[in-house]
C-alpha cells in the first residue's frame, strides 16, 4: 500500500522538486500512437545495465513518465549478486541521513532499517538492491528515483518496446548476443538507444572498426534504422541534479525524430541528427583524449595554458580520424565540441588520467574502479591504434614525403598508447607530445585530412 501511495504523488522528484505535467502525458500519448500501442498495451522501456548514465537516463524516463503506470513501464537490468562493500555501505549511510527526503522515502518503504544493518556489519548490501532504492553503485553520491530492478535478464527484454544499452562497449556485444536469444519469436523488432561510447578494432578480413551500435545490430539482428545513438556534453549527476544539459539523437530518420520528441525535457533537450558514425565514432575518441587531458592537468597543477595546448592537439587529431572513417564527417563544433569539452574538463576518464599521474591509481588495478565503474578511454586507447597502426591503411606524411601508418600523425594517441597498453614510458611522457620540435601547427593536420581523400569506406567494414 506504500508504494501505491507513492505512485500517486504525481509531482514529486526524488530531490523533492515539484513539477508540473508539462505535456508530459501528451507526449507519451502520441509516441504510443505511433508505435500503435492499443489502450491496454503498455509501452515497456528497459535499461540494461546500471552504470552511472545508464541509471541516470532509466530515472529521468521514470521521472517523467512513470507516474503514468497504466500507460508505460520502465525498468532497469543489471546483474544480481554483486555485494557492495562495508566502506560503500558506510558511506550511502551518511548520504540518506543528510538528505531529509532520501530519508523519509526509505523509512516510507520500511527500507532504512537495512542501511543501518549494513553500517553496522550486520548485513549484506548488493548493487541491485540499493538500485531499487534509488543508488547507483557507481554515484552513490546522487539518490535517484526508485526504480523497478529486473536480474534476469530474459524477463527484462523479451517484451521490451524500447531498449536502452547503458553497457561499457567491451561488455555490449556478449550481453546483446544472450539477448537475440529471447527474441527469436519476435514479430517486430524493439527500438534500441545506445548509450556506450567506445569501440573495438578487427583486421580481418581487413582493418575495421566496430561500434556498440554495429555490435548490436550483428549480435541481434535488428535492422540498423532500428539502433540508434544517443551522446551529448552529459555529465550524469549533473544532470539528473537538472542542470541545464542537451543531447543528440543520431539514426534512421523514422525513429530518431519521434524519440528526440519523446526523450526532451525542459532541462535535457534532446535534438535529431543524421550522422550516427561521426557522433559514435567522437563518444569514443573523447574518452581516449580525455585520459591524457587528466594527466596533463595534474602534471601541469592544473596549467590553464598547458591544458589549452593539450586541447588544440587532441581535437585535431580527433579530427584527422573522423575524416577516414566518415565521408563528410560534422564538424567538430556545438554539441560535439561541447561533448568533447566537458569529458576532457569533468569525466571519470579525466579523472582517472589525473589519479594516473598522481600515482594514486596503478594500471595494474584495470580499467574497472571501484565507484566509478568501467573506464572505458583505456580499451579505446588500444582499439584506435591498433586500427590506425595498419600499414594498409597508409597516408602521406606531409614533411617526410613518404606513406606512413595514420597513427604516425596522431603523436598523443601513440603516447597514451606506450603509457596505458605497453607501460613503456610513464603519464610525464604525455607532456613531451605536446612539445612538438616539428614545430608543426595542430591545424596542419586538419588541412591535411581535409585537403586529401583521406575516408576509406573499408574501415567501417563497408566495400
């Protein structure tokens, strides 16, 4: 009777903002029409996996339209049994008792008592319990709203109207290939929204890269004008705490306009966009780049100039890439630049290149940390170079005269490289790529892909 009562309180945010409806029901309304939803038929939303901005994205969607229990369902999947330690127990803890409304919701749900427990020793947190109560393993610091949480995976997706891949992509096509299992009867294909941002490098039959959206589309079988992407300058937390953010919808026309539509809210204004390589391929990218921007800030004590020079060489060659693996790619400005920014200033890949450079992490301890979750720069670092290091691929180096690998060019990529994959130099090697005795202009690289037929369709496994 207490989660009835709770459901009825239409209006009210887990920060214990008020709303307004907003048109929010009109809105739900017109997206279940074309998805021909009859009265009765619920539109089922599920999230699978329950990282930071796969929990934050299934809560803002519970949020908005969850009050509407006879209209849609939203859910979230992530797997059971993972215990959370003592000092994670501890420190959820502190944060319910510092927040009145994250208090008196638990005590409402008869939930609190299990947090004592916890603090205590007395008992067992695990991740998908405290999900349900509305904490993210991975920002236990920002309460959510509660959520319905599903461990089994098959019970999660095999109905699901609309599909949300919150997963790292190193862990996206394993989960995606156990889920074509439950849609072999289908009759209709879901929509799914990536989320992830990284990729994967095959060289066989020849060098090409693998998006999270192609390893979806290859693991499932769903058509591609299904799939679709969705990035932006978002910071999780941030976010969900309604700080002013927007995004990207990227994909097939038929869908991505009716979802951008569907997803904007007055804080999170979402815009459609056509060129889902370019945007997938920069979610990726940006993670690689903003691991050496957190090296550079910490080895510089946060050095505005050098952190600019650092900025000027990383986006051109992020451009440089763009351009052989996209015809005609979109320029990096507004939303993908700003993407681009914010990850380099404020992310947990930042962050992990600046505990790299503190000695406070260790690269013996993985790309998966405690309270941030999956650092997903570092397993891009090795995917781009080991894809732009093939000599089939070659390109003219514009001083030597002569084809070289594209990784030639792209001198951070290679260091970061030699720091995070070979551990051959150490984060300071970073600085010495800034320091270029070519005395070349970063901008020389972006003329030189731009000037040149630099896009090879075969590295996005096209003919």
């Amino acid at each position: 009777m207490v989660g009835n009562i709770e459901g009825m309180m239409p209006s009210l945010y887990s920060n214990g903002a008020i709303t307004i409806n907003n048109g929010l029901e009109d809105k739900l309304d017109e997206f279940r029409r074309i998805l021909g939803k009859s009265d009765d038929d619920l539109l089922k939303i599920v999230g699978v996996g329950a990282g930071a901005w796969g929990s934050v994205f299934a809560a803002l969607l519970q949020d908005s339209y969850g009050r509407f229990r006879d209209k849609v369902q939203i859910r979230i999947w992530r797997r059971g049994g993972r215990a959370v330690d003592r000092a994670t127990a501890e420190h959820l803890f502190e944060v319910i008792n510092s927040r009145e409304d994250v208090l008196r919701r638990l005590i409402r749900r008869c939930a609190y008592l299990k947090y004592v427990e916890a603090r205590l020793g007395d008992r067992i947190l695990y991740a998908d319990e405290i999900l349900k109560d509305g904490f993210c393993l991975n920002m236990v610091d920002t309460p959510l709203s509660p959520m319905k949480v599903v461990t089994n995976l098959q019970e999660a997706v095999w109905d699901a109207d609309i599909v949300i891949n919150g997963l790292p992509s190193t862990e996206t096509r394993e989960v995606f290939e156990e889920i074509r299992n439950y849609w072999k009867e289908r009759l209709t294909p879901p929509i799914i929204i990536s989320l992830s941002k990284g990729i994967e490098a095959a060289l066989d039959p020849v060098p090409h890269i693998i998006t999270p959206t192609q390893m979806i589309s290859r693991a499932t079988g769903v058509p591609k004008e299904n799939i679709l992407y969705l990035g932006g300058p978002n910071i999780a937390s941030e976010i969900y705490n309604k700080e002013y953010a927007n995004a990207r919808i990227c994909g097939d026309e038929k869908w991505r306009i009716p979802l951008a539509k569907f997803l904007r809210q007055p804080h999170f204004i979402v815009w459609d966009n056509s060129d889902l390589v370019t945007h997938e391929v920069m979610g990726g990218l940006k993670n690689v780049y903003a691991i050496g921007a957190g090296m550079v800030a910490s080895l510089t004590n946060e050095s505005a100039t050098s952190k600019s020079v650092y900025f000027a060489h990383c986006t051109s060659e992020m451009i440089f890439i763009t351009y052989l693996l996209t015809e005609e790619p979109e320029k990096l400005a507004g939303p993908l630049l700003a993407d681009t920014y914010v990850t380099l200033l404020k992310g947990r890949n930042a962050w992990y290149g600046q505990m790299i450079a503190k000695g406070e992490l260790s690269l013996d301890m993985g790309d998966s940390i405690t309270g941030k979750g999956m650092i997903q720069g570092v397993s891009a670092v090795g995917a781009f170079f080991e894809l732009l290091s093939q000599s089939s691929l070659s390109v003219l180096h514009p001083n030597e005269k002569k084809s070289v690998a594209p990784v030639e060019l792209c001198p951070i990529l290679k260091t970061l490289y030699k720091i995070l994959i070979k551990r051959e130099k150490d984060s300071r090697a970073i600085l010495e790529a800034l320091r270029d005795e070519r005395l070349n202009d970063p901008r020389e690289r972006i003329e030189i892909a731009q000037s040149h037929a630099f896009y090879k369709p075969s590295l996005l496994g096209q003919p």
